[in-house]
C-alpha cells in the first residue's frame, strides 16, 4: 500500500486537493483527530463511499503505521477505483509532533 509523508500530506491538505480519512472507531476519533480530517470507521467505509468526492485523492490514517486499518481501507478504496494512500504514520505520532 502506497503511503504518503506529514509534509506532503500538510501541503496538500493547504491546497485542498486530498480527503483525508480517520478510519479509527468513533471514540478514538472523538478523543483527538488530526484537524479537517473526517471519521468513516472502516466498518463503515463501503457504506459510505458516497461521502467522499470522487475527484480527490483519499488519505487514510488510524492509530500508527503498523494499524491494519488504513491498510484495508486503502484497499478497499483501490477496489472501488478510488485513487488512495494511507498516512506514513498515525493518530499517535501525529499528536508527537505537536501537529493536533
């Protein structure tokens, strides 16, 4: 699964030409989430496909870089022919960096 760096994701995230994705369960979302991004826990991303524009490259990130949920829903967006990355790290190194 292709990844995508914190500095390139800020960048993009300025520009408004990704979407990014918290694909944690929803308390862990609502204990602290990286700014703009929206919570489509992966147990809801098929249902939910409709939320996301189509013309945007979709980033997705959950609790670090070993998480296995940015990588299924990667997956899983590939599957439904969406463009997709996940988050090099996660929630916890994000908050780190002092970046929240």
């Amino acid at each position: 699964v292709d990844v995508i760096g914190r500095e390139e994701l800020l960048e993009r995230l300025r520009r408004g030409d990704v979407v990014l994705v918290d694909v944690r369960p929803p308390e862990e979302f609502d204990a602290g989430h990286i700014e703009g991004a929206r919570s489509i826990p992966i147990d809801e991303l098929e249902r939910r496909l409709s939320e996301l524009p189509t013309d945007l490259e979709v980033i997705a990130y959950c609790r670090g870089p070993f998480c296995a949920f940015s990588h299924e829903a990667v997956r899983r967006l590939h599957t439904a022919g969406r463009e997709a990355r996940r988050l090099e790290e996660g929630w916890p190194e994000w908050r780190l960096a002092a970046l929240t």
